[in-house]
C-alpha cells in the first residue's frame, strides 16, 4: 500500500513538472520570436541612426564652414570700421567743430536770448540780477 502511495504521488509530482515545463517551454518560444522580431526591426533603425548620424556631421561640418567665413567677415569689418573711424572721425569732429564755432561768430550770443529774458549770474550762492552785474563788470575792468 506505501509502495501504491509512492508511486500516485509521484505520478502526480510528474504531471504537475511536465505542465510546469511545457508552460515554460512556450514562454521560451515566444521569447524565442520576440527576439528574433526585434532584431530584424533593430537592424534597418539602426542602418537609418547611422545614416542620420552621417548626415547630422556633414551638416555640422557645414555649419563650421560657414561659422569660420562669418568670424573672417566680422575680422575684417571690424578692421574695416576701424580704419575708417580713424581716417574720418578726428577730421569731421574738427569740421563740426569749426562749423559750430563760425555758427556762434556768426550768429552773435546776443539771439539766443529771448527777449525780455533777464539773465542771472550765480556767485558762491548769491544771485545778482543783470541790473547789478554790469556794474560789477564795470568795476572788474577798472580794477
């Protein structure tokens, strides 16, 4: 009877393995094909990576082609604007200069005031009006 026990048990032990191995056969199979199905899509995304990658460096050599000519431009436009600031700046500040300077001999000081304005001089916080301030002159000269 222990022998009979013995061997419904370990029949029972044997089913139970065989149902576990063929479930974990399936589940390699099936892993098996995901596998297999990723690598035959892995292959033409990575050729198209690699050509995209390609393609990203000659543009970016493209790009420091270009970079290095626009930095040999603006070398040479600033050399450019300096030359001219220094070949024309100092002599137009002098004819701007002269210009003003004939305007105001020209014009006189006296126009520029309105009229009616009287002006007032400003002497260590003190004013004098314009009454005053030609007799102040006045005395300036005689001394």
């Amino acid at each position: 009877m222990a022998g009979i026990l013995v061997a419904v048990f370990w029949a029972i032990l044997v089913s139970f393995l065989a149902v576990a191995l063929a479930r974990v056969a399936q589940t390699l199979r099936a892993t098996t094909k995901l596998v297999a199905d990723v690598t035959d899509q892995a292959v033409p995304l990575l050729a198209d990576a690699s050509s995209a990658v390609r393609s990203a460096q000659t543009q970016i050599d493209r790009v420091d082609a270009i970079a290095s000519d626009v930095q040999e431009v603006t070398a040479n436009a600033s050399a450019l604007s300096s030359t001219v600031a220094s070949t024309f700046g100092g002599p137009l500040v002098k004819v701007a200069a002269f210009g003003y300077g004939v305007r105001r001999a020209i014009g006189g000081r006296k126009e520029e005031e309105p009229p009616g304005a009287s002006r007032r001089t400003v002497i260590v916080g003190r004013t004098i009006p314009a009454a005053r301030r030609g007799k102040r002159n006045t005395r300036k000269k005689r001394d």
